[in-house]
C-alpha cells in the first residue's frame, strides 16, 4: 500500500498546484486562528483546480457548529479534520468524512477511529510528535503522522513510526504561512521513497 501524504495549511493556489504536481494524495486548508487561516472562498479559489482524486481537507480546532456550517456550504470539504474530542458536539452529515486529530499529551478515546491524525500539543508549530508512542499506535489503526515534519526527517519518522500516512504544514515553508515549492516537492519525494522501503519491510 502506497504512503498517504497530505501538505496542510495552503495559502496559495500555487502550492496547491506543486502538491497536486508532486503526487499528494490531500491539501489541507485551515480555518481555525493561525497564520495559515483562509476563508472559505480562498480555499475555494486556491483549490479550484484539485482533481477529484486528491481530498481537499478543511482543518477547525474547537470549531462552533455555525463556522463548520459555513465551511461545509461554501467550500464543501471533503473531510473535516479537528480534535476527536470537538465531534461529539458537532452536527454533521451523515456522508462527510472526518479526521479525529489525536495529541500525545491529550486522553485518547477507548476506542481509536479506523483513521486518525496523530501530532504533538499544538498544531503548526513545528513541534514533532512522540513517534515512540506514535508506532505504538500505528499497529491499532491507519495513524497519520504529523508535528515537526521536514524533508530532512521524515525518512527517519517513517522508518520508526510505520505510519499509514504524513502530514506536513511548517515543515515545507519559507517562513510561516508561505509553501516553499521546492521543500514540498523534496518533502513528497523523501516520504515517498521511504514508505516505498518500509511498505516492502513489512
């Protein structure tokens, strides 16, 4: 099975294209406080040209019902992606896929989701996640790891963590909030490679 690959925080219809161009398989778009925030119409505008194939995920944390709303009207998401704790309180249709956010400072639900995010205490800080408790968890459920990944030392998180797929958002910038081209494209091809080698370890 191919590594999934998701790059968060897009600001930039131009980002958006190199990730498309380099083989992601998700673009993610913040809507919650954070230098990479966006309106529903600029994710709407700067994913007009993602095909169908590639998921186009709406990023919340402790999002109210009436901005999820406004997310899911206007930008109509693929997957909504928050903290596993927000969704209970959350109104949602039926169809619309979710992305549990788990922390490794955080209680975990008794029960994992089949898929789940993984990072450390705060989104977007470059801060990496604990990758011991990070392959502990990969072995229960499809653990998509995120928290301080770069192209630099991504190749070793997924030879430890064995994750079903990476997520990166500071790790491919110049400077907070603005993609690097060229990072997001050495950032596809190192995890590529390296899920390559730990798919066929497996």
């Amino acid at each position: 099975m191919s590594l999934w690959i998701k790059i968060c925080g897009m600001t930039s219809a131009a980002a958006v294209h190199t990730a498309i161009e380099a083989g992601v398989n998700a673009v993610g778009f913040v809507f919650a406080p954070s230098k990479r925030q966006v309106t529903s119409q600029q994710a709407i505008d700067y994913s007009m040209h993602v095909p169908s194939h590639i998921a186009r995920i709406a990023v919340m944390l402790h999002p109210s019902q009436a901005l999820v709303d406004e997310v899911l009207n206007g930008f109509k998401p693929d997957v909504l992606q928050t903290d596993w704790e927000d969704l209970a309180g959350l109104s949602l249709p039926s169809q619309l896929q979710v992305l549990p956010v788990l922390r490794a400072t955080r209680p975990l639900p008794v029960t994992l989701p089949q898929r789940f995010l993984f990072e450390g205490p705060a989104s977007g800080t470059g801060e990496t996640a604990d990758w011991i408790q990070a392959a502990q968890l990969a072995t229960q459920g499809e653990l998509i790891l995120a928290g301080g990944l770069n192209p630099s030392n991504v190749t070793d998180a997924i030879g430890n963590v064995r994750p079903y797929g990476v997520d990166v958002s500071s790790g491919v910038e110049s400077s907070p909030g603005v993609k690097d081209v060229n990072k997001i494209v050495e950032f596809v091809n190192a995890a590529r490679s390296a899920g390559f080698v730990a798919g066929a370890a497996r």
